[in-house]
C-alpha cells in the first residue's frame, strides 16, 4: 500500500542561489583521496557529499553507504559559462528581444493579439489533469462524469496548437530590425554551435549575455511561454556549477589497490583544474588573450561535462582514450538511464531452466524442478480460518515448507530447524509465512523475444522430477519455443491481486484464441495430427484391447459400441472426448468432416479441421467455454500419442523417389516451360512483347520469363498432386498438415525450379552472365538458375551455386527485416500503448482523449470475433 | 442473440492500444521486406510488405507507388467502348511522347517538330489536335508546314535570350500535356471478376479528376491518405490508411483483424490532421515529458521542459512504469471507491463485534 503518491512532476532549472542552498560542500581541490586513500576535504570525494567506502561516516546526515543518499556540493566558476544545451533557448531568447532595453520585439498591438491565448494557455495547464476524480475519496455521481471526459481533449488540442503559433510569432521575431520601445536598431546575432554568440560579428561574452538576460522582464517572458517565477533565463547561465554527490559516480578499488575514478570524477577534476588556472592567471594580471583562452578551455570543460558527443566539440577522452561518458550519455539510448534501468525492472521470485516438452501434463500446467519449488515461495496470510493449516505447514522439516517468517510489524525471520518449533507455535492472525510453491500455485511463464501478450501466460505448477520446465508441446506455439535448449522464466505473482489476475485473465487456457485475429493459437502440431488421423481415418478400427487402451489414457471408461465384426471405429473412440453440444462442418481439400451433437458422422480431422476457420477448437471454446477447450486439446493429444504409437507412420528416402512416368511428365513440364521461355524471347527479339505498363521493354521480359520459369514448379506441383496417393506417407503427412508440405515435396522429388535473387532471377556475376560457364547472354534458363533437378536426384555445381546465391539472399533478408520490424514495433507500443476501452465502450488515451467512440467500430473483443461471427 | 452479443464486448479497462501494437509489430517479421511486383500481376502495382506499411505509418508526404482506382459511372460499368473513352479524356499525353524528331535552331529561336504517325494513332489523336493544343501556349509563334511544326519563341521571360533559357522552354513545351489531365500519368484499364472495367492510374491527383464527366465521384480510390484528405476529409483519410494496411497485411498472407489496423489508423488521425507514429507525430506530441524522453531525443525533451517549466501529469503507462507506480490501462483503471459515511459505518461494526 502506498501512503503517499507522486501525483505530476514539475521541471525547471536551479537559480545560482539555489544551489548554494542546496550545496553542502565548496569544492576547491582539483584532487579525490590523499596518499592513505583518504578523501579530501573540499576534494570531489569530500565525505560532506556522502560516503561510498564502507566502514565511513557521511559528515553531513552521518548515515553509512546504505542510509546516507548523498549530498550535492558546489564549485564557484571564477568566470560564467554557458549551460550548452540551454544554448539554443539563449539564441531564442536573444533574438526576440531588444539588445539596448532588453523588450521583447513586439509592439503593444502584438501583444494585446497573443496575450488572450497566453492567459488560456496558463489556464489550461493549471486545471489539466483532474487527479482528484481518481482518488477513492471522492466519488463522483455518474451524470457529472461525461461532461469532464469531453472538456479534456478540447482544452489539451487548445494548448498544442496555441504553443506552437506562438513559437512561430517568436521566431519571426529573428527579422525585427528595430525595437519598438527605444528604437535601437537590432544589430545581426549570429549563433555558432555549440556556445558561442556573435553580436554584428564580435564574440559575446556570457557575464554580457547574462546581463542582457537578467534584464528581461517576467512579463516579456510569459509571452514567449516561459514563467519566469519558475524558469529565469540568466539561470542558464552558470555561475555556479553543481557538484553531484560520489554516490552516482562512485570510485572502484582495482584488484592492485589502485583506485580507478568515475567519468564524471574525471571530467569535474578537469573543470576544477581549469577554473583554479583560471583565477591564478587573473590575479596575477595576465594578459587578455591567455585568460580569454582559459575561459574558451573552462566553457570546453563544462560543455563536455553535460554531454559528451555535443556536435561540433571535439570528444573530451579518458587516458585510454575511451570516450568519457558525462551526463547526457548516462540518460541517452537503449543503455540509458531511462530505458535500461527506469523503463526496465528487475524483479525477485523468478526462475529460469530449459525447457523440454512433456504431453502428459495439461496445456496450463507447467513441469517445475524440486529444486526451484522449494526456492520461490508466495505469501501466505496468516488468518484466524488458517492458522492450523499454516502451522502445520511450518513443522514440516522437507519440501513443502515455510522459508520465512514475516511478523505482523514487519519483523523478518529465515526459518531454520533451530528455530521451526518456537515460531510455528508463536503465529497468530495477520503474520505473513513465506511458503514455497506447491502443485496448483500460479505462475507466469515467459520466453523472450516477447512479441506478444500470449509470450506470457500463467500455468499451475506440477513439481516434477528433473532439471527442466516441462511445457504442453500445444502450448509451444504462442510462445514460439522450440525444445532445442530454449530457456524459458517463470515469475510468481505475490500479491493476491496479482495471483487473482494471473488465475482468471493470463491463464493459458483463457489465451487459446490468439488477440490478433480470433484463431486458435494453442493447438495441435505435427504427431499430434497424424495421431489423430490414424484415429479417424476411414479404415481406422481397433480391437477391444487397443480401444482400451486408446480411452483409458484420457481416463475414460465406457466404450463406445463396436461394429459387426467386434471392432471399434476411430471416430467413435474420438468422439467420446468431443462435448456432447458440438455441431459443426468443415470442409478441407477433398475431405468433409462433420459432427454431430458430438459425434463424427463423415470425414476425419486433419489440422484445418483442428484449428483452422470454424475448427473444433474455435466451436469448442466458444460453446462450451476455455475449459472445455483446454481439455479437448489435452485430451486429443493423449489420444494421438496413444494412437501413433499403435499404428506409427514413418517416411523414408523411397517415399521420395518417383516412378517413371511421373519423371516422364516433369520432363515434360520442364521441355514445355523451356519451349514458353524461348517463345517470349523471340518475341523480345522480334520487338511484338506486350509492355507490362511503367516497364521497359527488357524488363518485361524479364518478368514474364521469371513468371512463366517459375509457374513450372506449380504446374509440377499439381501434378504431384494428381499422380501420388496418400498411401506415401511423405504426402499423407503434407496433404492432413501434419509436416511438410507439397511445395517442398515437390523440390525435393521433381525440380528446385527458378532461383531468385532480388525478386528476379540472378543477374550479377561476370560480363553478361552469371558464371563464366556459359555464353554472354545465353538464352538458356539453367544459366540464371533454373534448376532441373530436385534434392533426391542432386544438383550439379552450377545448380549448387545459383541455388547458394538465393538462400544467401534470403538469409540476409530475413536478418534485416527483423530489425525494422522491431523498430515498427517499439514506434507503435509506444504511440498506442496509452489507449484503454472506458466504460462506455470508446477508446481513451492517457489524456483522457477520444481515440475511437466505440471500440473498433462495434465493440467487439477482436478475440472473439470469429465466434461472434458464426452466430 | 442480444444476450450473447454481450458475451463478445470488449472488456471495459483493455489495453487495446498494446494489442493492436502487437497485433501488427509480431507478425511483421514475416513479412517481406524489399518490395517486388508480382510477376505476371499486371494491374495493382504497389508496394508491398514491411516498406509499403512503414511508408504508411511515417506518414509520408507522398507514396512511392501512387495509385488510383477511377470507376466510369454506374451505367458505364460494362460498357468497354465507354471506359475507353474515359481512359483518352484522362490519360496523360506528352507531347514528346509522339515526337518523330525535334530540332531545335537556338539561331532564330526555334524548334521544328514532326510527329509520328502510327504513336499519335496510338494515342486517337490527330495532327490538328496536337496543332491547336499548341497554338493555345503564349509566347510562341506556330506555324505548321508540310507536317512539320514549327514553334517559335516571342516572348521570353529573361531580358536575353540564353541558350539555357530557351533550351528550358523547349523541354518544357515537350513535357507538355497535349491530351488528358496534367499530373495523371499513364492510365491502364482492369477488369473486375464479375466484368465491371475500371481505371488504375498511377498517380495521386484526385482534385485533378473529380469534375470530369463520366466518372463516378463516390468511388475514386487513392492510396495516398494525405491526397484523399485535402479532398474529402480526415474520415476519409482515415479509412484509406486503415484499407491500405489491411490490404498490405493481407496480401502478405497474414491475417490481422481490421480493429488492430483501424486502430493504427485512429491513433493517425485522431488529432485532426494526419500524424505519423514516430518521434515527429504522436509520440512527440504526448502529454508526458518522460514518455517522450524514454523514447527517443531523451536530452532535448528533459532541456526543453525545463525552459518551459512544463508539467509531467504521469498519466500514461511509460512514466508510471518509470516512477513505480500503477499503470492506467488493465486492471489498473480499476478504481474503489467508499463515501466517507459508509466507511464510518463499516469501522462502527468490525470495533462492535471486537
């Protein structure tokens, strides 16, 4: 519970005086430690700004390493410096206002035009987020609230625009020549990345610009959008330079005893340095031009110090000539402060180990080791109803037991044999007992990359014997896991809200239809589909021994009614784990699979029939719920292991052999394409080629030969389809979708076809051709990779290279798009993820903004759009 | 029926943001990346895949591949000699596109030009045509002997008269239009299943075609969203992106549901005007100083708040995550709420039964 909540923040800059508020230490000593390794006083380690050895006592609140949070300290610049990243606020600031009497360049008349919308702008900001219509405390009767969800946007449009008009005003202002309140003329400002100002082509100095700055009035600044009650300009000119305390720059001790000092500890010491030369030179009156060039050296040092890759500042280096990392690296970039450790969290209560499949386990259900059971634990809230239970728990001296003990005032006490029997007796209402995970906890369970919300789901725990996290092969497809030594987390939810949601909003179960479109995304894959389909296949049918045995393994006991000759059909065996309320109908290739009222009547199931449009898994779900669902799928796939393991399917190298007269008719198909490909050439030659339109004359046919090349492999891809039965189990396996497909049957056995590079066939290479094995322009489709031959019969070394040259092709783009895809996807998480569905059905970002005034036009959950559609 | 339309809604409190995000980013590595015609497609050249839907959600000004689907009016619609008919009012001619030969005499000023017979047959031109499109340009003489046309320049706009200047002008009255509409390129025409003929351009110029007689006006189609809103509207635009990125999606063979799409396209163009999702559009308009600095361009937000003494409100999901504290979307929009009195009553019973 948190008592106290951060409700906006507010940023701004530190005036001069504020930071000799804020500072607890002057530092003078451009050095850290003395020759006993003892910090400095007024060094940049002085222990006023806290303490980072263990053992030393922070002088300024006198806590240790752990309690004291630093101070800040201070380092008096004998001459100013510009702030560089403020610089070009300065420029603005100069040029819009006058270089005698230090106005904005507006007559009054401009003015009185902008000022309304200044005063609404200053209004807006003040009334912007209601933070106390979320508060508990006050709840609002439901009438008053759409007035409120309405006035947000408008005024949040209001302010956008009005600033950015307004930005416009004043940067016109650059033109101005002459001031309207004392007439000065305005001389040309110019401003030379990344400090430096000239007026009519003399170098400013900063005491100048901070002069002219001080002189600008509040109310000339809120016409530029500045509160100067807030925010003074001078303020970005530094006087004073803060000095972090060592806690963020903390020095480490090198295994030799040499103690190796922070970036910033460098690049303070380098400043401190300077500015001590500096004052030295100007006390002893030395001449202009080497005070001049000191002052030039500390603005460096400063420049450096806020941000090290500043454009136009040469790289301030360590002695190792590694860049320094200052201020604004530490922030910046996927490593940065904002994005590494802010945006990223790190959590206890995880655990990682390969995982393995086990088919055994229901598809929620996740295999945990021992050994990780007995090191997470989830809080157990000790109540008046529990307590027996939880002492019992706490006498027990083996797995499953209490690690913990949290009292009521928050004492925390690790539970050891010592002390087992003295605590269990002293538990009452309201401790907290720390237990390690037990069958039937809820976890989440994660595998990166984590595309999608289904990357993360939650499964009830099985302890299991082994090392690994034993997963629902089903299960493997939402997270994209393979068993080849993946490695997979889990985390436990700990408080009871978070178990609550885990159990009834991230269990696997609920995620079986996927968010994206409405389709199963826990199904059944490979032996599962041909398991089923040795079931249901026409001439499946067992005897009583093997039905048994197929229903007792999803513990079932009555059997369905055998034929004439005593044996059972697969379909019935099937039949009994389909819920008695399915009706459905569905169609894939030649075969029509229907059910009724839970039982096959025609056809058999293949993988559409499994999980495709209106599949079994989709009916399931949606009529009978994510149970229903979750044990249909677990269910078929105890069957289907049974069922293969009775009547297995296997391929081998003959499968892929073809017979004759299917060679014949590749051949043909091949003579065929080659006799096209000649026909569109000589009409290319003949100049009569139709022109595909905003194409050249070679590059049509350039195309059409690339499209008449390639539809050879579909041509021999039908007939392969036509001349080979189901009874090669190669093709059984393509045509039920259970491995393989008939494309690739098709490359294998008959002909890898046309090579592409670039989406046309492969072209680079020598003058005019590929290889240097053919004739300059040959006609002939095998010297621009056409292959003949398919993977049984080989390929020679000229296939082998035009083939090479395609899959380097495609393996290089496949690495691309990876990384623009993800970049697609980090910009749109990040516009979008803002938006909820409110209460009224519209889309709302975080502004409260209307997005969309009902969801997706209609409301409906996009997961359960295919079930809606069907009814 | 009713009872179960209800069973369909969209949970109240749903990150339906983060979902459609996903919906699209996840499937993106499966698509293609370098954008291909299809071979032997030969209408609907557009760009396809990852290129075509990055081009859509940066928002760019114009597309690569512009295109525009023009439908002849209801009653046309089979009628091919109708669509033809169309197709010479609208597509482009150049006049260098039925150019025999040109000379140009920088002596007096001149260009001789023939024209080609069999192209201007091509095109349903006529000599006489492509004479009184020309005798209509101001600044030249035309006179137009034994097939050969001869343009000479009067008037030019710079006091001397440069070879450059005049070689400008000569190429510019080549590039002229002779025939059909300025800007709308080459016009193709395609069939529909049913044997309805419709017009593909591939150009984006809608202003340019929508008062032309003959052309239904409620059903031109352009691909360029920033096109199809000067002329009809944010609306319209809005559904054209939407289109666009499903039909990208699909014809890659993936199925995504149009909510995730329309979704994008909302978030597009719900401010009014069209942005784009990237640090110069939505996300650098965001409310919250550190939900843009986590983004990108961290220092140059942090800087500019400062100078502004602007107001992090922390109500979107990035800061929140940032600062610890519970986010708005999920279960975290879920608020409880007591009146003070109830709450008086419920402490009066738990300390009675005490």
């Amino acid at each position: 519970m948190q008592a106290e909540m951060i409700s906006n923040i507010r940023f701004t800059t530190i005036s001069p005086e504020m930071i000799k508020k804020m500072s607890v230490a002057k530092i003078i000593v451009p050095d850290t430690c003395n020759d006993e390794g003892y910090p400095i006083d007024g060094g940049l380690l002085d222990q006023r700004l806290g303490v980072i050895d263990p053992g030393l006592k922070c002088k300024t609140c006198g806590g240790r390493v752990k309690s004291c949070p630093g101070h800040f300290g201070h380092i008096e610049l004998v001459r100013y410096t510009i702030h560089p990243e403020f610089a070009k606020a300065i420029y603005l600031l100069l040029d819009a206002t006058c270089e005698s009497c230090h106005r904005i360049l507006l007559n009054q008349k401009q003015i009185d035009d902008i000022r309304p919308e200044i005063v609404e702008f200053v209004n807006a900001e003040d009334v912007l987020p209601d933070v106390s219509q979320m508060q508990p405390s006050s709840v609002q009767p439901a009438a008053q609230q759409p007035s409120n969800i309405q006035a947000a946007p408008e005024q949040q449009s209001k302010q956008s625009t009005d600033s950015r008009d307004k930005m416009a005003i004043i940067k016109k202002l650059k033109n101005v020549k002459k001031c309207p309140y004392c007439g000065t003329e305005q001389h040309k400002l110019k401003f030379e990345r990344p400090t430096f100002f000239y007026m009519n082509g003399n170098k400013m100095k900063p005491d100048e610009i901070r002069d002219w700055l001080t002189k600008i009035s509040n109310e000339d600044l809120a016409l530029i959008g500045i509160d100067g009650t807030v925010t003074r300009p001078e303020w970005f000119i530094i006087t004073d330079l803060l000095v972090p305390p060592v806690n963020i720059r903390p020095s480490i001790t090198l295994e030799s005893g040499e103690r190796s000092e922070d970036d910033l500890t460098h690049k303070l010491l380098d400043i401190i340095r300077t500015n001590q030369r500096l004052e030295q030179d100007i006390d002893a009156g030395a001449p202009q031009i080497i005070i001049d060039d000191l002052w030039e050296l500390l603005q460096y040092q400063v420049t450096t110090y806020f941000n090290n890759e500043t454009p136009g500042v040469p790289v301030a280096r360590h002695r190792s000539t590694r860049p320094l990392k200052t201020l604004a690296q530490r922030l910046k970039g996927k490593e940065g402060r904002l994005r590494y450790y802010l945006s990223g969290k790190r959590v206890n209560f995880s655990a990682r180990t390969v995982v393995s499949p086990d088919n055994n386990i229901s598809i929620n259900e996740i295999g945990m080791p021992q050994k990780i059971a007995e090191n997470l634990t989830i809080p157990l809230y000790v109540t008046k109803w529990n307590i027996e239970t939880a002492r019992g728990f706490m006498k027990r001296a083996e797995y499953p037991t209490i690690t913990n003990y949290i009292s009521k005032d928050g004492m925390k006490k690790r539970m050891s044999e010592i002390n087992r029997e003295e605590l269990a007796a002293a538990i009452q209402p309201g401790d907290i007992l720390e237990r390690q995970l037990v069958d039937g906890d809820y976890v989440l369970f994660n595998r990166q990359p984590t595309l999608h919300r289904a990357s993360i789901m939650a499964h009830r725990v099985r302890v299991l014997p082994g090392k690994t996290f034993r997963l629902h092969v089903c299960a493997s497809e939402p997270y994209n896991a393979d068993f080849d030594g993946d490695e997979m987390n889990v985390h436990v939810p700990q408080t009871i809200e978070a178990q609550a949601e885990a159990r009834y909003l991230v269990d696997a179960e609920q995620q079986i239809l996927s968010a994206k479109d409405g389709s199963p995304v826990i199904h059944a894959t490979e032996d599962i589909i041909t398991g089923v389909y040795m079931l249901t296949n026409d001439e499946a049918f067992f005897t009583k021994e093997s039905a048994t045995k197929l229903l007792s393994s999803v513990g079932i006991t009555d059997l369905p009614k055998p034929n004439k000759n005593g044996m059972y059909k697969g379909t019935d065996i099937f039949s009994k784990i389909i819920p008695e309320e399915i009706t459905i109908e569905s169609k894939s290739g030649s075969n029509v699979l229907e059910i009724k009222n839970g039982k096959i009547i025609k056809g058999y199931v293949d993988k559409s029939a499994i999980s495709g449009k209106g599949s079994l898994i989709l009916e399931i779900f949606s009529t009978s719920g994510p149970r229903a669902a979750r044990l249909f799928i677990d269910n078929m796939t105890k069957l289907a292991m049974v069922s293969t393991y009775m009547c297995g399917v296997t391929i081998s190298l003959r499968d892929y052999y073809m017979p004759e007269s299917v060679d014949k008719s590749r051949n043909d198909i091949i003579s065929e394409t080659v006799k096209n490909v000649n026909d569109i050439y000589t009409k290319y030659k003949e100049k009569k080629l139709e022109l595909l339109p905003g194409y050249s004359r070679k590059k049509t046919y350039e195309v059409e030969t690339f499209a008449m090349l390639d539809i050879a492999r579909e041509k021999a891809e039908r007939l392969l389809q036509k001349s080979i039965s189901v009874d090669n189990n190669a093709m059984r396996m393509a045509v039920i979708g259970a491995r393989g497909n008939i494309f690739s049957f098709v490359q294998t056995s008959m002909l890898l076809g046309q090579q592409a590079v670039s989406g046309s066939r492969p072209a680079r290479g020598y003058t005019g051709r590929v290889l240097p094995y053919f004739p300059r322009n040959d006609k002939d489709p095998k010297s621009r990779g056409f292959i003949e031959s398919g993977f049984v019969e080989g390929l020679d070394f000229i296939d082998y290279y035009m083939h090479a040259m395609g899959a380097r092709y495609s393996s290089m783009n496949k690495s691309l798009t990876t990384a623009v895809s993800g970049y697609l996807y980090r910009r749109l998480s990040n516009a979008m993820q803002d938006f909820y569905v409110g209460d009224d059905g519209s889309v709302r970002d975080a502004s409260n903004a209307l997005v969309q005034t009902i969801y997706g036009g209609d409301g409906i959950d996009p997961i359960k759009e295919k079930m809606s559609k069907k009814k | 029926m009713s009872e179960n339309k209800n069973n369909f809604r969209v949970a109240p409190g749903e990150a339906v943001g983060t979902i459609a995000a996903q919906s699209i980013g996840e499937p993106g590595t499966q698509m293609v990346l370098k954008a291909f015609h299809q071979a032997g497609v030969k209408s609907n050249l557009t760009v396809v895949g990852l290129p075509r839907i990055i081009e859509l959600v940066d928002a760019r000004k114009s597309p690569k591949e512009p295109l525009m689907r023009i439908w002849p009016q209801k009653s046309d619609l089979k009628k091919f000699e109708k669509v033809v008919e169309l197709k010479r009012k609208l597509e482009e001619v150049k006049l260098r596109d039925v150019l025999e030969k040109s000379e140009e005499n920088f002596k007096n000023a001149s260009m001789s030009i023939t024209l080609k017979k069999e192209k201007l047959e091509n095109y349903s031109l006529t000599e006489r045509e492509v004479y009184s499109r020309l005798s209509k340009l101001e600044g030249v003489e035309i006179s137009n002997e034994n097939h050969i046309i001869t343009i000479k320049i009067t008037k030019l706009r710079g006091v001397e008269r440069s070879i450059r200047d005049m070689r400008v002008r000569f190429i510019n009255i080549r590039n002229m239009a002779i025939s059909g509409i300025e800007g709308i390129g080459k016009v193709t025409i395609d069939q529909t299943e049913d044997g309805s003929f419709y017009l593909v351009a591939t150009s984006n110029n809608i202003s340019g075609i929508i008062d032309i007689d003959g052309i239904d006006k409620d059903r031109i189609y352009c691909n360029d969203p920033f096109e199809v809103m000067r002329v009809f509207g944010i609306e319209a635009a809005r559904n054209t992106i939407l289109r666009e990125l499903d039909d990208t999606i699909r014809t890659n063979g993936i199925t995504v549901s149009v909510r995730h799409s329309g979704m994008v396209a909302d978030t597009m163009t719900f401010y009014g005007n069209i942005k784009s999702i990237g640090r110069h559009g939505v996300i650098g308009s965001k409310n919250s100083v550190f939900a843009r600095a986590a983004y990108e361009e961290t220092v140059k937000h942090f800087i500019n708040a400062c100078v502004f003494g602007e107001t992090d409100p922390l109500s979107g999901v990035a800061e929140n995550i940032l600062i610890g504290k519970q986010i708005n979307v999920g279960t975290g929009v879920v608020r409880l709420g007591i009146k003070k009195e109830e709450l008086k009553k419920i402490s009066a019973k738990s300390s009675k039964k005490e």
